[in-house]
C-alpha cells in the first residue's frame, strides 16, 4: 500500500482523442503533446519548474525518440530536469502513475509530471539489415499495424486473443454487441449537457497548419454511432467469432498528463484540496498465451488486496476495453454488474491511443469519484503481451 503520492484535484489533463488518420495524423506526438501540456501548465499557472522528473509515456515511435524523457521536459518548459522514456503498451499510463508515485513514496522525486502520447496513424516502418537475405534484402516492421497481427510470443492476432477467451469464457456475439450498446450509451453521458463531463479535465489542442492559420480541435474525433440494427448487420472479424468491428475499439492518436506528488504540494496544486486521489496501490498480471483480456482480472486482485479492500468497497470502476469480451470476461470472473463500469466512456468507444488511453480513462475515473463524493477508483486495462496493469486510487 503506498500512502505518501497523490494527483492533485484537476492536475491532470487529456487531450481529445482523434480517429487514425485525422486531425493529429501528420503531427509529431512528442513536440503536440509537450506543446498541449505546456499550454496547459500556463492555463493553470502551473511553472514547469515546479517539476524534479518528467515520465515519457510513448509505444510508437517518432523522430529523435532516443532523446525521450529529457527531450520532453525541455519541450515542456522544464529544461533543467531530466526524465525517462517509459513503454508497456496499453500499461504504459497506469505504470508510468505508479512508478510516479513510487519515487513519491520512497522520496526519490518530490513532484512528477506524467506525460503520455502516441500516434497510431502513420507509424513508422522500421529496416534492419539482413546481410543473409536474398539480395541483402532488409528486415522490415510496421511498429502498428505489425503489432496488432502479430505478437512473436503467442504467434497471434489482437482480435485472436479475445476469441480465443470469449469461447473460452461461452462469451457469445449477442452479449458483445449489448455491451458495446452500452458503453456507447454511457459514452452519450459526457457529451450530455454541452460535453459537461468532458470539460472538467479535456484540454483542446491547437494545430497550427500554416504560418496564418491555426485549428482547434475540442471534442474527440472519429466516433461512430453505433445502434442495434448497425451492430446486427456488421460480420465477425474472425469466422464464427464472438466481435465485430462494432465491439472492437480503434486506433487513434491522443495525450494526457497527470501531476503525480506529494500531499502537502498536491494541496497546493489543486482545485479542492478534499478531491486529491491518492494513489493507493498497482497491481499487474500475464495471462496464458494467447489470452490477454483474461489478465486484467488477477491485475485488479492484486491491486484490490494490496490496497486492502474488496470489490465490494470500489465506487468507480474504469477499464481499457479494447474488445467487449474483456468487461464481460471480469464482470463475471468478479460477480461485478456490467452497467456499474465504464461510466462516461471508455477505450472501447473513444479509441485506442495506446500510451495515454488507461490516462484518460484514470482522469475520467477521478473526475467520477469527485462527482460521487469519493471513495475507491479501481482501473484495470490489459497490454500486449497477455499482460494487464491496475491501479487503486482513493478520494
């Protein structure tokens, strides 16, 4: 159980999320999400050199990405700091938080700033030589659309792992489409009122597309209404499998930055010293082969038992779905009640930015608990790899 690091009351920010291939497509992730964090910072009147370390959440690669943590804490403003560059696919947020709050606890760091950015489109295509190749033909890898089809550990697609739990689990194709019914359902929730909800922690990001001409974007980009009769006309992706491309999310691009420090300057960094989310404890897991949405359930047990508590004293739960068989799989494994989960949103519906996508979804998780007067935010999202990461926050 840690007890000494907390994310300050509104010390956090997600930018909107955009559909691969849209608004952010061409942009470079690590100088648009330093330049968005930085504007940030100066709309909150937040000095950069408030901050010890700089944590680099980024999995896709991007020019001079070697120069990683320390490249972004100048970009941000703090060029008298240094950093690290941390990647766990889909973790890398809630491992970025935890190892935040670790040098919190062990009084390593006194105030951290967690940066977390990707972007799917355009990936990078990546050669290495092969001097043994037919005409020194070179080694080549798509660093996304490679990933997705194929992890060199269990030889298998991304949508083969949650076909391969949801027969497994008896999950059917009927039940993955009522989830991703609801989901978009709740989704609806935060555009309610204005986007009300997403207003409390969505930060627009400006593009600058030519020397006299800027855009903003505000609200996120590329959602696709999903309806019964839509879901029911879509095939599986797989034959005979249980997800079609309607229970299954999207890349996108995206980032978000979290404060991560101790109570007293997380005291005096936020909004409602009484809503500061203390970071309670982190748990992790590996599935079988070929079985990731299984991995977020021992990741959320063990964060629940080094927290100490159970399921039953959890007011908020947020999980990255990138298919509908992992909420399902958990719900049941958990006796949870599926409509209880994913309030406001999830990855499931607004995208799959990888590095900064468990971010939003801790932010969303916060920004709940604050709204219910606190309590326990349990997140747990799985990784490539077969692996999951958690996360136990408290208000």
């Amino acid at each position: 159980m840690l007890t000494h690091a907390f994310i300050p009351y509104k010390g956090y920010y997600s930018s909107p999320f955009a559909r691969w291939q849209g608004s952010f497509a061409n942009e470079h992730a690590i100088v648009l999400g330093a330049a968005t964090a930085r504007s940030w910072l100066a709309s909150r009147n937040i000095a950069p050199d408030h901050f010890d370390y700089l944590i680099l959440g980024a999995t896709v690669g991007q020019p001079h990405i070697f120069y990683g943590g320390p490249w972004a804490a100048a970009l941000v403003g703090a060029d008298t700091i240094s950093g690290a560059w941390l990647s766990q696919a889909c973790s890398t947020s809630t491992t970025a938080v935890f190892q935040a709050a670790m040098g919190i606890e062990t009084g390593c760091y006194a105030c951290v700033f967690t940066l977390m950015t990707d972007r799917c489109s355009n990936g990078p295509h990546t050669i290495w030589p092969n001097p043994n190749g037919p005409g020194g033909q070179v080694i080549s890898e798509n660093w996304v659309m490679d990933q997705f089809n194929h992890d060199p550990w269990a030889k298998n697609a991304m949508i083969q792992t949650a076909e391969n739990v949801a027969k497994e689990a008896g999950i059917t194709r009927e039940q993955c489409d009522e989830v991703a019914l609801m989901r978009y359902a709740q989704y609806q929730d935060a555009l309610a009122d204005d986007r009300a909800f997403q207003k409390q922690f969505m930060f627009p990001v400006t593009l600058q597309v030519s020397k006299k001409k800027s855009v903003t974007i505000e609200a996120d980009e590329g959602i696709m209404p999903t309806t019964a009769e839509g879901l029911s006309k879509l095939r599986p992706v797989l034959p005979d499998g249980a997800h079609t491309f309607g229970s299954q999310t999207h890349p996108a691009d995206g980032s978000c930055g979290l404060i991560v420090t101790t109570k007293e300057q997380a005291a005096r960094l936020s909004h409602n010293p009484d809503l500061d989310a203390g970071v309670v404890s982190y748990g992790y897991a590996r599935a079988k082969k070929g079985f990731m949405a299984m991995a977020v359930v021992p990741a959320a047990q063990m964060a629940l038992e080094k927290a100490g508590i159970t399921i039953e004293d959890v007011t908020a739960i947020k999980t990255h779905n990138p298919f509908s068989a992992n909420d399902i799989y958990m719900a049941d494994q958990m006796n949870i009640d599926l409509s209880t989960m994913n309030n406001y949103g999830s990855s499931l519906v607004f995208g799959h930015p990888q590095a900064p996508t468990a971010g939003r979804l801790i932010i969303e998780g916060i920004e709940e608990l604050a709204a219910r007067g606190g309590g326990y935010l349990l997140f747990t999202g799985c990784a490539a790899g077969d692996t999951a990461a958690a996360l136990i926050l408290k208000i």
